[in-house]
C-alpha cells in the first residue's frame, strides 16, 4: 500500500522502511514508464550516499525497465549532476534518489524529464494517481546499462566553464554527502586550492546533519580563519545547495552571494535575464537594474526557476534558499558549480569576498517568520488576506502567495508547500519600516488563521 502523504511538493519523499519501501519505488518506476509512455525512451538513475538509496535505486530501475524504460546507471553521484548527465548524453531525463537534506532515516525521489520537474500542478498527481491505482498495461522489458564516467565527464565539462586567475584557498565541507566524491578534485582540476573536512561519503553523516546551517558551519569558520583562507562553503546532502563564510568567518547570506554573481555575469552580457523569486531582496532585483539586466520574476522552487531559466533564456538564477542556477549547466542549480562561480569572481576582481559583501546595501530584514495553520485551511488564509489587502488598497503580487510592496520595502505571506505553515518574510529600507510592515502583516494574519 503506498500512502499519499510521499507525494509531495517537489518530489516524492519519505520515511525508509515505512513511507519509502523496495515495493513502493518499484511501483512508482513503473508508474514513470507509464506515465511518460516509456517503451524505448532511456532514463539515467543516480542516488546519493544514503544507506537505503542503493536498495531502493535497484527497486525502482526493476519497476522501471518492467515498463519498457531503457536504464542507464550513472552511480552515486549529486542531484545536479543528475541532471546534468541527461541533458548532456541527451537522455529522456533521469531519477535521483534522494531525501536531499532530510535526515539520514529519510529517502525518496527527484524526478526530471523531458518535459521537465514532476511536481505538484506539473505532473505529479497524475504520476500518484498511477501508481495508487496500477493496472499497468504490458511492456518489452527495457535495457539496462551502466555509465561509470558520468562525474569525470561532469568534472571536464565544468573546468573548461571556470576560469581562475590568481591563487585561491577555500574551505569546503561536503558534510560526508554526494559532494564528497567530487571533493577535492573538482576544485583541484580548475586551479583552487581546498581544504577538504567530512570529505568521504558516509550515508549516516556521522559528522553534522546533511543540511548547512550557522552551526553546521562552526568548522569551516575556524578552518578559514586558522588557514587564512578566502572563504569557505558547506553543501547541503545531495549538492543543489551551498552556504558560504567569507575571509572573517562570518556567514554570508545567499542573496549577497546571488548580487556577486549578478554583477559577474551581466558585465559580460548587460542585457541578460536573471530569474529571482518573490522572497529575495530588493537588493537583487535593483542590481539587475543597476546591470541592464531583465529581471524575470518567479515562484519559489527549482521548478519554476529552471522553466523560466529554459523560456526566458537567463543566464543565472536564484532562490534565498541557496539555491543557483547556471545556463552554463543547462540551466540547473548546482552547489559545487555555484563555489566555483564565486572563486571565479574572486580571482578576477582581486577583493576580498568580505569587502565585496560589505560594500554591498543592507536591508533590514525578517527572513521566514512561521506561523502554525493546518493544512487544509492555510492556502483560504492566504487567498482572504490577498483580497483584504487589495481591497485596502496595496498593490498585490499573487505569483506566489501575497506580496505587498512600497517603496519602503515589503512582505510576504507564503502557504507552505510541505508543512501546515503560513509564512511571512519582511524587508525593508529602515528598521523603523521593517517593524511597521511586520506589524501590520503579522496582525492581519493572526486574525485570520484564529477565525
């Protein structure tokens, strides 16, 4: 029996060995192959270091190529790199098996095709509705292969895409996650010169949970100040996701970071779209103006960023989560390739990373205050303030979720994806209009989710 609750914004994910069993990832293999009419279309398979990832990767290639899918194994490997491999061996799309930076006892699936992410509102309910009610209908089994050469093909691909000019040394911490196999001889191969920690892959992530956080960092801040290092980066467990610490050892924020590569990629192509979504600051969108470049504005999720990555033909985009992604690597957000970008800029400019941040504007700001409302009352909370926001007024942004802007600053009121949550995210030019707008949307949303 599979349960509903797996299916879920972004991908499918959940407990191993309740959830997330061999007999549910064989199901959902075979749903793929239907739901994309697979017979004779080829799919690559990766997973990440998790100790469940390889039971559950053969299960759902055995689903799979039941359904007519050819397979082409490309290992262990980093979501991105996943991603990468299908698009560049021009493959039908791929499975990565993974929980990203969920805890070690959690597992699941990312899933990419042609016609892009699965995910809720693109695919996925069909792909659920398949795979609870089966019925499949007969196929010629699939081939089955295997590619042992996808990182070192990634590795080339990515070293003629980064060019160092002067001597570098960088902390880099892939926290025992998928990272580690392309650590340190990504950085080595294009010129950087890392101090690797937690640098062997180990799915129990023995030395740090698999997400970055300001105390996942502690080490790589110690290491850049002890080593005099130029910064430092911790990646989340499946590589789509980085957070870096600059010279001081201070951590930077990921909007910083995204405004250093804004400003990288458009004094090579001022015209340029960058793709940022509704919750960074206004810092980003007003650099991309600074820069003559189009902003494109998007949903929070690489789902949404990749597609308009792909219509609107940007060449960078990004997400406050830490997410980046490159037109460089067909358009995907990539941890290891951001790290890289960021050494470029700082080789090229000759500053150092903590005089570029502090050079920078700064914005008061209260990033993703929750607030607890149940599932099924959470996206009315948000559709009722949206209307009494316009009926008072304001100009409303409804892309994703409610935003208000002045030109003070602004909010925004998001019903989570994956928890019974709203949240509020609030910016602003002065401390004395960040605490007014806070207190005028956390009012209004109490309110209604108490009513």
């Amino acid at each position: 029996m599979i349960s509903e609750s797996i299916f879920r914004a972004y991908d499918i994910r959940g407990i191993y060995g309740k959830e997330v069993t061999e007999a549910v990832a064989e199901r959902i293999g075979r749903a793929l192959a239907s739901y994309i009419d697979g017979e004779g279309k080829t799919m690559l398979v990766g997973r990440d270091v998790r100790l469940s990832s390889k039971p559950l990767g053969d299960a759902l290639v055995d689903g799979m190529l039941s359904g007519g899918l050819n397979i082409e194994d490309i290992g262990t490997v980093t979501t991105p790199l996943l991603y990468f491999a299908s698009e560049h061996y021009r493959k039908n799309g791929g499975v990565m098996v993974t929980a990203s930076h969920n805890p070690p006892d959690w597992n699941g699936f990312k899933i990419w095709t042609e016609e892009g992410f699965i995910c809720m509102g693109m695919g996925m309910e069909a792909l659920r509705d398949l795979a609870l009610k089966g019925g499949f209908k007969k196929a010629a089994p699939g081939l089955f292969e295997q590619n042992p050469n996808a990182i070192s093909d990634y590795e080339d691909y990515v070293a003629k895409k980064v060019r160092i000019r002067r001597k570098l040394k960088v902390v880099a911490d892939p926290g025992n996650g998928c990272c580690s196999l392309l650590i340190p001889s990504i950085f080595q191969k294009t010129g950087v010169d890392v101090i690797a920690i937690n640098a062997f892959p180990d799915g129990t992530f023995p030395a740090h949970p698999p997400e970055p956080t300001e105390e996942t960092l502690a080490d790589v801040r110690n290491l850049v100040l002890a080593k005099d290092a130029d910064f430092g980066a911790g990646f989340d467990g499946d590589g789509d996701r980085a957070l870096f610490v600059d010279d001081k050892g201070r951590t930077v924020s990921s909007n910083s970071i995204f405004v250093l590569l804004i400003e990288h990629y458009l004094k090579r192509q001022s015209s340029a779209a960058i793709v940022y979504e509704v919750s960074c600051s206004m810092n980003v969108e007003e650099t991309i103006k600074a820069y003559r470049g189009k902003p494109v504005l998007s949903k929070v999720g690489h789902t949404y960023i990749h597609d308009k990555m792909l219509r609107e033909k940007a060449v960078l985009g990004g997400e406050t989560s830490g997410h980046f992604y490159f037109t460089d690597v067909y358009g995907f957000d990539d941890a290891l390739y951001t790290s890289l970008k960021v050494a470029e800029v700082l080789s090229e400019r000759g500053e150092k990373l903590s005089e570029i941040v502090d050079s920078m504007p700064k914005y008061p700001q209260i990033p993703a205050k929750n607030y607890e409302c149940p599932d099924e009352k959470k996206f009315r909370v948000v559709e009722e303030l949206c209307k009494e926001f316009d009926d008072m007024g304001y100009e409303t942004v409804t892309l994703d979720g409610v935003k208000i802007a002045e030109d003070e600053g602004w909010f925004l009121v998001r019903p989570s994806n994956t928890q019974p949550l709203v949240r509020l995210t609030v910016e602003a030019r002065t401390e004395e209009d960040l605490q007014r707008l806070a207190s005028l949307a956390e009012k209004m949303i109490i309110e209604k989710i108490e009513r």
